[in-house]
C-alpha cells in the first residue's frame, strides 16, 4: 500500500470490523438479560407474529380458567344454601308426619303449625338473599332481570278483603308488604269500655267489661283482641269478672249462635290473633308482625310471598375465542316456598286431615330441591374437567412460545464469550493499526 498518512487504512478496517463485534455484543448482552431472544420486532418478525398469537391464547385460556373456577365458587354457593334448605324441608317431613298423628290435639297441632311457618319463611329468605359476586342465585329472572321480586299474586288475592280494613297502606310493589292499622277501643287505662259489648252474652255483659283493640274488618271479618277485664261498673259487689279467655270464648260462642256483619273473632292475645288472619290466607301472606309508626300508631306489618319466577341462564365463558361452543349454560331455578309449593302449608286442625295432605306437599319439595342439587353437582364435577384441560392446553403452549421467545441462555453465553475476546483482539488491533504510520516520521530524521 506504501507509505501514506492521509488515509489509516488498516486502522478503519480495524475499527469497522470492532463495531460489529461491539454491536454483536451489545445484542447477546440484551438477550441474557432480559431472557428473550426477541426483545423488538427486527430480531425475529415472523417469530414475533407467531409468539403474540401464543400469548393471545395462554392470556385468554387462563383467564377461561380462573372464569370456571369462579363458576364452581358460585355453584357451591347455591349449594350450600341449598344444603340448609333440604335440611329445613327434611324437618318439615318430620313435623307433617308427626300432626298427622292422631293422638295429637287441636292445640298440639298449632304448635307444631308455629315451627312449620317459621321453617317456610326461613325457606323464603334463604331462596330471596342468597347471591354471589352481587347476584341472587335462587330468585331465579323476571322478565330477564335478574333478582327482580313481584308480588302481583298476593296482591290480587288481597287487596279486595284488605281494602275493607281501617288505616290499609297498599301494597308495596317492591317489597310486597302491607300496613294494617290496629284500632284501639281503649287508648286510656283509666277509661275501660262500658257494658254493652257487641258480641258478649247478657251475663257477661252485667258482669265483666274489657278493653280491647280491632283489626279490620278483612273479608268481612272484624278480628278482635281482648287484653284485659274489669268487673262491669253495675256489677253486684259478690259478682266475680270474667277471665280474658272466658270472655274471648263468650263473645265467640256468641257470634255462632248469632252471626253479626262484618263477622267478629276474638282472641286473647296478639298472636293468637295474627296466626289466625295468617291462616285465612296463608297461601299469600308469609309472616305477620307488629310495629309502632312515627305517629305511634300500632301497625300490623303483613309480607306476602313473592310470585314465582324463570329460572336464570348463567353462563360461563371457559375460552379464549367468542364462539358460543366455548360456553356453559346453566340454569337456578327459583327455589322460594312459593315455588316449592310449601306457602301456605297447613297442618293445623283438630284431625290430622290436613298435616297428612301435607305430607305429599312436603316430598314434592324435596324431589325439586334434588333436582335442583343434583344439576348444580353435575355442573361442578363438568367445571373440573373444564379447568383441568384449559390448564394442560396453557402450559403447552406456554411451553411451545417459550421456544421462540426464549433466550437459550446457555448457546448466547458462548455467543457473548467469543464476541469478548473478538471484542478485545479488534481493540488491540485498532491499538497497533494506529502506530504504524508513526514509522514514516523515521524517514525525515
């Protein structure tokens, strides 16, 4: 090449070829760093497209899983709920059985009634508050939303003999309750009611005066509560009062011999009384109580079953694509006691007729409670499968993108050797290229 200084050739050569080495290095470096062998599009532009798509597919598959999961979650919810309600029905075989006995008395019956009508109610609740995730499971859907209650059955059934009563608020469409206010005949202690009760014998009458407080009339019946005597004030001094229950058996005893209208029914205590309208319509009314409103006004407080609604299509998204095959269906039927056909259930009486009827209602209940559970576990057990196949179908592909992705660490650390000692040499080289045109300066000395 000869003896020149404008241009160092070697020096440029030496240097070039130190930039490839340099840049070849700074990639293996990236790849044993961050773990990929494809950290932008320029390293591998098909294996990047393909990669994605992998991604695309373990993201979505694993969230199908997590999606399942949460449907066994809400499955076994429902269950559990449903376990308490078979257990509460198995109950109700016991009691329908037991009051169709005929040793048994009337007021064995009413007792063995009481626990009957807390065990439905209890059934109600648990169908109207069971949810998941902010959804009701067993109130099944109206009219496509679901949870939504109606009350149209009860309030048909009632408003016509309600709307007699004193003080009647409508029915609330939204919690399907009614206000019935209670008259009192005796708002003072001190101003017990004169003689002259309707419905009271002439004997009790010159006798004995009570106080008393009303509800209705409620188809054509005025319910009368009898809550304390006093002997009447023309009574003769040796004459002795009548006891609360003497006067609520005269008055009714009296009524039978001599029908009034509206009809009256006297009872000696308050729930005595509602038991009593509950029964004349157990089949809408679901419990009765009492409270005191701002006005302090005594109120009966009157709840209605719910009416009976479609089952809910709860679907589960259990895939990564929006083809419909990659869904479950599933349906809670709505599983109230008016559903069950368990409102109103009677087994009061002084026979044992209605508690046998009853008997056949009660395991009609349980075949649709066991229905209902025999479905949800089938679902469960089919969730399981589902889970564990989208788990087997992640960790393969997972396993076929890290492939492409992946840096195989061990190959690029004898990249990354080689191309240090490529990287030295070339420094060294450059070095030595640099002093080689300092041998012409000999040539002037």
């Amino acid at each position: 090449m000869g003896m020149i200084v404008k241009h160092n050739l070697t020096a440029m050569n030496s240097n070039r070829m130190l930039g490839i080495t340099t840049s070849s290095q700074a990639k293996a470096t990236e790849k044993l760093s961050s773990g990929y062998k494809i950290n932008r599009a320029a390293d591998d532009a098909a294996g990047l497209a393909i990669s994605e798509k992998m991604r695309k597919q373990i993201r979505g598959l694993t969230q199908a899983s997590l999606n399942a999961q949460d449907g066994i979650s809400a499955v076994q919810t429902a269950d559990g709920a449903l376990n308490e309600v078979h257990d509460m029905v198995q109950r109700l075989t016991e009691l329908t059985v037991k009051a169709a006995n005929g040793t048994l008395s009337e007021s064995d019956r009413s007792a063995v009634q009481n626990e009957v009508d807390q065990l439905v109610m209890e059934i109600d609740r648990v169908s109207t508050t069971t949810k998941f995730n902010e959804t009701y499971l067993l109130r099944g859907s109206n009219g496509g939303t679901v949870g939504k209650l109606s009350y149209k059955l009860a309030e048909a059934a009632l408003t016509s003999d309600f709307s007699q009563a004193n003080g009647l608020n409508a029915i609330n469409k939204a919690t399907g309750t009614i206000g019935v206010a209670v008259a009192s005949n005796n708002p003072n202690a001190s101003n017990i009611t004169s003689p002259g009760q309707a419905g009271m014998s002439d004997a009790a009458q010159e006798t004995t005066q009570y106080a008393s407080k009303t509800v209705g009339p409620i188809g054509g019946t005025v319910y009368v509560l009898v809550e304390n005597t006093l002997k009447a004030d023309n009574a003769p001094a040796s004459a002795t009062k009548m006891s609360v229950s003497a006067v609520v058996k005269d008055i009714n005893e009296q009524e039978a011999s001599n029908p009034s209208t509206p009809k009256i029914r006297a009872f000696g205590s308050m729930n005595e009384l509602t038991n009593a309208l509950k029964a004349a319509y157990g089949e809408d009314i679901k419990a009765i109580t009492s409270f005191v409103d701002s006005d302090k006004s005594l109120i009966l407080r009157i709840e209605t079953f719910a009416d009976v609604n479609d089952p809910i299509d709860l679907s589960l998204h259990v895939g990564a694509d929006s083809s419909l095959d990659n869904k479950i269906y599933m349906n809670l039927s709505m599983l109230s006691s008016r559903a069950l056909c368990l409102n109103g259930l009677d087994v009061s009486g002084d026979t044992g007729d209605a508690a046998t009827a009853a008997i056949d209602t009660v395991a009609e209940a349980l075949q649709r409670v066991s229905a209902q559970r025999s479905s949800l576990g089938a679902i469960q057990n089919r969730l399981e499968h589902t889970i564990a196949n989208l788990d087997n179908v992640v960790e393969n592909t997972t396993a076929a993108e890290a492939s492409i992705r992946d840096t195989d660490m061990a190959s690029q650390m004898v990249e990354y050797s080689n191309n240090q000692i490529l990287a030295q040499a070339g420094q060294a080289m450059l070095a030595q290229s640099n002093q080689a045109t300092s041998g012409v300066l000999s040539l002037l000395q």
